[in-house]
C-alpha cells in the first residue's frame, strides 16, 4: 500500500460492485500494488448494487435479446460458484406468459428456453391457481436466483482489505485531467472540505449513472445513455405467496422478487417503476436529480394492476421503497438487450469507462480487462515520481 499523495497504479472511480470487483482483480490478477478506490457514499455498494431486484439472471428476462440470454446463462454458475454467502436459492420462481399484450408467446417462451439451454417445466396445479386464468396464457418454473448485496458488500470490504487497497470514502471525484507529467490526474472533494488531485497510471470510472459527469479532460462516453429515476416497492408477502419469486411478461410486465437484504421481496412494473426519464446529458446530475425527488411511491397504483393477474398480492403489506437511477444504453432500449458498456478514452490514455446493466455482466467486464495490456508502476519509477512532485 502506497500513501494517498503518492503516484498510483489505478484509481478506481465507484464502490459499487462493479468498482469493487475491479479493484480485487487488478491487484490479484495483475500484480497492481497502489490502487485507491473513491466511493461518495459512507459505504461499499450502497447506490444501484443495492437499490435494485436483486436477481441473478439465468436468461429468462431476455427473449428478445439472444445474446443478453445467453451471457446470462454462462455467467449465473460462475456467479454461484464466487460468491456463494450472498446467493439466495432457497425459493420458487415462476414465470407466466401474459394472455394479452404479450410480445411473446407461451410456445415461444419454452422454445426460446430450450435454445438457451434454460431450465423449464410446467407449473403445478396449485401454483396455476394463483393466476387470473382469461389473463394469463401459461405459467412454468424455472431456475433463477437472487442476491444479498450486504453480503456482497462485506466480501468487498474484506476482499480489498486484503489486499491493501486504499478504500477512501465520501469522496466525490470532480474531474479527470491529463497532468503535465503525463500521469492521470483525479481531482477529489472530501467531506471534510478537503481537495486533493491523485496521479495515476490508469483510471476506472465505475460510477454507473454518473459516468459523463467529470470537469477536466473527461469528455464522456461515447455511447448514448437514457436514466431513469426508478421505484421498486419493498413488500412483505402473504402466506399464499411465500416462498416464492414470479415474473409476468411481456407486455404486461411486472415481477416479485426476494430481497435478501431486508427479508421482503421488491415489486417492480413496467408502467410505474420509472418515474421520470432522460436523456444523459452532461451538467444534469442523475443523482442531484435522485436527492432532490419527493419520492411519492406509486405502490398502490402497481398493487391495484398486478392484483388483476395475481390476486394474492392484494394481500400484501407495503413495507418501503427503493428509488434509483436506473441507467441504459440507447441503442438496447428496442430490445431489452444490457451488455457491457467498456470504453478506452482515446483523449486519455490509460482512462476507462464501464457500466454493466446486470451483475453478472462483471465476468463480461473481467474478460475485457483479461485483453488489455496493463504495466504498473515499477519501484524506479515510483521514486522518479516523488522527486519530480516532491
């Protein structure tokens, strides 16, 4: 571990997940010694790796998007297979084909299943009988997961711990910049007042929603982004409904998934889940939008539609709220395809941007990182460094 006023290997910009990940692997699978992660927030995955359903993928989500299906089913074993402490198996998870509106049919929802080679069967007749029949075609069991992000969080925090990554919190970076000894520079605003510029050889902008919002340099991405203030009800379920997560698709779109992290489960619509809507634009904060929201929760409204297909939830008690700045990629708003956003800033050299839409996009991330070729610093030139900037 290297002092902060010291030139770094890699900052990294975002404690989320994606942030957090990054950082184990640079320093476990790239011999990256001085690495400082920045994170706004009082603690690790506390914004979007938190606010959202907690669902790991298995391809189901995805019948208009092949690839998205796919990626998600190669991913969701390794998943498991990392992070076992804060994977949720433990509970039923039905999809059902609305009868009506639907951009998919029954037949085409298990063919498309057996073409991503996803686990399918029909429903039970008990499980049936929850479903308004004239408003739904079909129901199946499938396979499909949710995750703890506390758990997740407590892995990061001791995962970075080990191996010696400065996690510096309430820091809020300001602007990338190009230094005149060629080093990246990061400029921070603490939450004691205090300012401060970092040098680096790399930096990672892992900010999700806050990916174009830099002063210096930074000219943004390149690929155009739509964010959306969202709202995911926290719900305590009714016995009829224990023990089980559900999807509607796909028009009618609504699901109920396990929230490990509080012990509910969220309830999220397609009609009323977003609030608002824009297109990304820098000098428009989403998240200066996000704290400034009154956040009058639409839960009613989504109980009142969803009940018409599922009749238990009217039974439902309304716990909370989760609001978020949900991000995406313009060019996947026609067919609900999230793959990795992974941009190389040519106007900064060693400067990199990644949003990924889903969690299991990290090994889509970790597979691009596998490509590049990275050099950190060698002790020579770290020395250089502190008699040039001394």
């Amino acid at each position: 571990m290297s002092p902060a006023n010291e030139r770094q290997d890699a900052v990294i910009i975002g404690g989320g997940f994606y942030g957090a990940a990054i950082a184990a692997y640079l320093a476990r699978n790239r011999g990256f010694r001085h690495i400082v992660l920045l994170e706004r927030e009082a603690g690790l995955l506390r914004h979007a790796s938190y606010n959202n359903q907690a669902r790991v993928h298995n391809g189901y989500h995805y019948p208009r998007s092949f690839t998205t299906a796919f990626r998600s089913r190669v991913n969701l074993p390794r998943f498991v297979k990392d992070w076992p402490q804060a994977v949720r198996t433990d509970f039923t998870k039905l999809y059902a084909i609305a009868a009506r509106n639907s951009k998919v049919t029954a037949r085409q929802f298990e063919r498309f299943c057996k073409e991503i080679d996803a686990a399918i069967q029909p429903a039970t007749i008990a499980q049936r009988k929850l479903f308004e029949p004239r408003l739904i075609e079909d129901v199946f069991q499938v396979e499909e997961y949710a995750f703890d992000s506390t758990q997740l969080a407590s892995w990061a925090a001791a995962e970075l711990k080990a191996y010696g990554v400065q996690v510096r919190l309430r820091s809020q970076v300001t602007g990338i910049s190009r230094g005149p000894d060629e080093a990246l520079r990061v400029s921070v605003d603490a939450a004691d007042g205090h300012k401060e510029s970092l040098a680096c050889r790399y930096v990672f902008n892992c900010t999700y929603s806050g990916l174009n919002h830099f002063k210096g340099d930074f000219a943004g991405v390149r690929t155009g982004l739509r964010q959306e203030l969202t709202e995911m009800a926290l719900m305590e379920l009714p016995p009829a409904l224990e023990g089980l997560g559900i999807t509607v698709m796909d028009g009618p779109f609504f699901s109920l998934m396990p929230f490990p992290a509080r012990g509910l489960h969220t309830l999220s619509h397609v009609r009323y889940t977003p609030h608002l809507n824009w297109v990304d634009v820098n000098g428009v904060n989403p998240y200066d939008k996000l704290d400034q929201y009154p956040r009058n929760t639409r839960v009613d409204r989504m109980v009142r539609d969803v009940g018409r297909y599922l009749p238990a939830v009217l039974d439902a008690r309304y716990v909370d709220s989760l609001f978020e700045v949900k991000t995406v990629l313009m060019k996947n708003e026609g067919d609900d395809g999230r793959p990795i956003l992974f941009q190389k800033h040519s106007e900064l050299p060693g400067c990199y941007s990644v949003l990924g839409g889903k969690i299991d996009n990290i090994y889509d991330v970790l597979e691009k990182l596998d490509e590049e070729h990275f050099a950190p610093l060698t002790p020579g030139e770290i020395a250089r460094y502190r008699v040039i900037n001394g």
